[in-house]
C-alpha cells in the first residue's frame, strides 16, 4: 500500500495582537485584589508573549476591543462574525499555496460554523473543480489536525493520484465572554486565532506520515467540554487536566508511540495547549528540556490557536533544514482524549 507525505503547510494569523491587551484589562473584570494578583502571577507565568485576534483593540484602555468583547454577545452575533472573517484568515494562509492539483479537502474548526461554509468558498474563490470532495470535522477541539492528518493519509493510501487539502481554522478568541469568573478568565488567556493550511500526497517530500494512535480515559468526560451557550460557546478545562495526561502518558506511552523507544523520536511535535500542559508531556515521557522547544516557541509567539496550533508546530521542523529523522505528533482534548502520530522528515 502507497505511503503518505505531508509536503508543505502555510500558516496565518490576524493583525491584532492582543495578549498584551487582555492582560492589563483582565484584571478590571476579577471580584478583589487577591483574584487580580492570582490572575497576573498566571499570567506571568504562562510563556505567552503575543495572541493574534480579529478582534481590533480599542484605544480606551479600559476596554478591551472596539465593541465586541465589551458588549457581551449572542451566539448569533459570534457566528455572524465568524461566517463574515474566518475565509479572510484562511486566504492569507491558502495564497501561499499551488492549489491546482486538489482533489480532496478536509476543513477542521470548532469555533464557528455556517453552511456553504469555508470548503466551498475555498473552490469558488480560487476556481477549482467543482468536484473536489469535501469534509468537515467539526468540534473535535485541539487534537482536530490529527485527525485530519488521519483521513488524509487514509485518501492518499487509496488513491495514489490524490492531493488532499487539510486546513484547520480557528477563532477562538470570539468566544471570549464578559466575565468575573477567574476559572473562564484564566482559560481565555491562552487562547488565540490562527489558521493553518497543508498538503498531503503520495509525493515523497516533507514529513511522512506512518502511523496514528488514539486513547481515551474513559473516567474523565467532564475534564476538557466544550459547549455551545447563548453568550458563545462555552469552554472548561479543569485544573487536574496536566496531571492525567501526564498518567496516560506514563501508561500509553508505547502504544503511542508505536513501540518506538523516546531516544528514536527526534522531533516532538506535541500540541501548544498550554505550558503546564506541555510540562505534563515532557515529564510523562521523561523527555530532555530541550525536546519540546518548539512547541513552547510557538506557544510563546502565537498562543494555543486550538486544532491549528499542531500544524504550526509540525510546519516549524518541516521548513528546518538538514533535520532528517523520525518523529512524534501529540495532541490533546475532549474526552479527555490522546491523539498521536508517527511521522519521518524525509
């Protein structure tokens, strides 16, 4: 049976960089000083130094963008917003790319949704085939890409000729709601825009992708939700999240990793969401401090852009030159779900 390549990706996000913004305003929303102080010590501590939003800033520093945030609105008026901007990201990252050879298209999102959504737009705006086929994996949250990935190498092993299209889009930051609540706060501080935007084909180029691995912990559904509410969709993510990935890992781990010994793995490409997220990988594998950099750069520069983050990661050891070697994908979600891959930079 053919084998499958991811050969390029492109990447995207908005203008506005909002982390900066958030910070100093979020403090304004928490009950007393004790929950303030709480808030800015997170802050500190959680390796982010930029977020990228379509939400425009306001000058007024007491608000934090020009009238969404501050006015609280419906799902409605969110999914309208997604449905008029989300296809404005996802060109900045589709123009970098040859799209003339697609045959497939698999669009993941878990932020907005309309119909004919973004994989139709795709083909009307750059004039593509008609026929192309479509799908759409919709609410699976941050491990979406592997997913994705999945499908695609599923495709290509089935139809040698095909070009698969994955893109993953997200606006997270839409979803931010006016608040006092520390828990919310907190989880809206990490969360940012992005869109990425890859090619899988039997084409032996880029990152081959060998095998995939899922696992669930079957007592913890309630760890990771993700909810539609009528003030957006509503996101928890419990305190006890890092310390169960990292047990899974400890327990997992070979499954996982395909039977593959951690000295064999020279690229971790394991999912930004968060650093005590990426902490919990690190010690669940017992991995060296330097073998997750990419990951905390990109959750450094660009925050946890949920099912896009993955991508942006694998495209930062794609485009590093002379790094040939075996590697791991790792992401995390509802579930609360373990997605891996193994992959080989050719």
């Amino acid at each position: 049976m053919g084998k499958a390549y991811l050969n390029t990706i492109s990447t995207a996000v908005p203008d506005y960089d909002i982390h900066k913004r958030f910070v100093e305003f979020a403090p304004s929303l928490l009950k007393n000083k004790r929950q303030s102080d709480l808030f800015s010590r997170m802050a500190d501590r959680a390796n982010i130094d930029h977020r990228y939003s379509l939400l425009q800033p306001a000058d007024n520093p007491l608000n934090l963008d020009t009238n969404f945030y501050i006015s609280d609105p419906s799902t409605q008026h969110r999914m309208d917003f997604y449905e008029k901007h989300a296809f404005t990201l996802a060109r900045k990252a589709l123009d970098k790319l040859d799209l003339n050879c697609i045959t497939h298209i698999i669009f993941t999102t878990c932020t907005g949704f309309y119909a004919p959504g973004i994989d139709w737009q795709i083909i009307r705006h750059y004039g593509l085939n008609p026929s192309i086929e479509r799908t759409v994996i919709g609410f699976m949250g941050c491990f979406a890409a592997v997913n994705a990935l999945k499908l695609a190498r599923h495709i290509i092993r089935s139809e040698q000729s095909a070009y698969v299209l994955v893109v993953n889009l997200e606006l997270c930051t839409i979803h931010m709601q006016r608040t006092d609540s520390l828990e919310k706060i907190l989880s809206f501080l990490i969360f940012a825009d992005g869109c990425a935007a890859g090619i899988v084909s039997a084409k032996r180029m880029g990152l081959e992708l060998q095998s995939f691995s899922s696992t669930f912990l079957t007592d913890t559904p309630d760890h990771i939700t993700w909810h539609i509410g009528n003030s957006g969709f509503d996101m928890a993510l419990k305190g006890e999240v890092p310390h169960e990935i990292s047990a899974a890992l400890v327990k997992n781990g070979n499954a996982l990793l395909a039977g593959r010994e951690i000295p064999e793995i020279r690229h971790w490409a394991v999912h930004p969401g968060g650093r005590s997220i990426l902490d919990a990988v690190q010690e669940g594998l017992g991995l060296k401090n330097d073998a997750l950099h990419i990951s905390r750069d990109i959750l450094r520069r660009y925050g946890n852009m949920s099912s896009a983050s993955l991508m942006f990661v694998l495209k930062e050891i794609l485009d590093k030159p002379d790094s040939s070697g075996d590697g791991c994908g790792l992401a995390f979600g509802p579930g609360l779900t373990v997605e891996s891959m193994i992959f080989k930079k050719e």
